[in-house]
C-alpha cells in the first residue's frame, strides 16, 4: 500500500512522539534531580499516550502506524550516555536532549498540519504544540 502524504506527515508524529518518550525516560534515569526526574516521566507518559491516540488516527485512514527502528534507538541510547558520561554538568546534557527531542517533535507536527487532515487529527496534533509540561520539565532557557 502506498501511503500518501497525510499518512506519512502523522506517522512521522508517531515517531517522533515516540523517540520523545524515550529520550524523557532515558533523560530520567540519569538524573539525581527528583523533581525533574518526575517532570520528565510524567511527559514521557503523555507523549506515549499522544502516539496511541494518534496511531488510532492512522489507523482510520487505513494504514498501520510505523514505529522507530530499535537498532538506532540502542546506538542513540548508547551516544547519550557517552554525552552525559564526559559532561560535566549531566542536567544540562539531559535538559539539551530532552529539547532536542520536543524541537525534533514541534517539526514533525508543523509538517503534519500543513496537510489536509480531518478536524479531530488536526486538533490532536494542534494540541501537541501546546504543552505547558514542557516548560516545567526543562526549565526556561
């Protein structure tokens, strides 16, 4: 099945949202700092929930939604906590990580809206773009 340019823009939000994730629990598990620690879970957790709802979406128009390639998750991993192994401040490689990925994410949505979707699947993504966690997890600046 070719997909067209809807079904690629959303799965692509898939996967980024799932790579955020990741990289938020990933970012967890380094960190000595509680309440960021907390922050980065409860994010992660809604970006997994986000994904599920839009793979829902994907699966409406008639497609099975993509998911991230394991292999270049485990080389991603294991590049991160080389970072984070030789920084000398670790909060401030995971926080840079962790921004990486939500940028990475804004990207993917913008892409996605620019397509004609349905009212609901553009809401969804809409609502991504708006997320006040984000700035309470990470900090300002």
């Amino acid at each position: 099945m070719l997909r067209d340019d809807r079904l690629v823009a959303i799965n692509l939000v898939v996967e980024a949202l799932l790579e955020a994730a990741h990289v938020h629990e990933r970012g967890a598990d380094l960190l000595d700092d509680q309440d960021l620690e907390a922050a980065l879970r409860a994010l992660a957790e809604q970006r997994r929930r986000m994904a599920l709802e839009l793979e829902e979406h994907v699966r409406r128009l008639g497609d099975l939604p993509s998911e991230p390639d394991a292999d270049l998750q485990a080389a991603k991993d294991l590049f991160a906590r080389l970072q984070v192994a030789l920084a000398g401040d670790q909060r401030d490689q995971v926080v840079q990580r962790c921004r990486h990925a939500e940028e990475h994410l804004a990207e993917r949505v913008g892409a996605a809206l620019a397509q004609d979707l349905r009212a609901d699947t553009r809401a969804v993504l809409e609502s991504l773009l708006a997320v006040p966690e984000l700035t309470v997890a990470l900090g300002s600046g």
